[in-house]
C-alpha cells in the first residue's frame, strides 16, 4: 500500500468529514451522501472516475478498502 496514496485519501476524508473523525476506526460506517461526497473528492484528487457500479459502502468502509480500491483503478 502506498504510503503517499494512504495519505492523500486521509486528507479527502478529513476535508470531507471533518478534522475530529476517528480515521483509525476499522469501519467507517458514512451515510449514502457522505458516500457519494467522498467519492466525488477522491476522484479529483487522483484524477481518476470510479465506475458507478462501484460498491461504494464496501469500497468506503475503511481507510484501508479505499486505498486498495484506488490502487487497483491506477494500475
């Protein structure tokens, strides 16, 4: 896992979530909104599009799961 991707996706998150959000939780557990949000940041910020068809809760219910989810879309 990339280290420099890990702390790109930190930093949507805290811009998107707030500074106070525990990014250490195992589980993210965001609304559909928030979901969506992420998504949006995490695709300007790499500069990629995630499929609609994506599993979002699945692919945003760690800090983990989006790191190798984006990491799969770049290669």
């Amino acid at each position: 896992m990339s280290e420099s991707t890990r702390e790109r996706v930190i930093q949507v998150l805290r811009c998107m979530l707030g500074p106070d959000v525990d990014l250490n939780h195992i589980r993210l557990e965001l609304e559909s909104l928030k979901m969506l949000e992420i998504v949006v940041g995490l695709e300007n910020e790499f500069e990629l599009s995630i499929p609609e068809d994506a599993p979002l809760a699945r692919i945003t219910s760690s800090v983990d799961n989006i790191v190798r989810f984006l990491e799969k879309l770049e290669r």
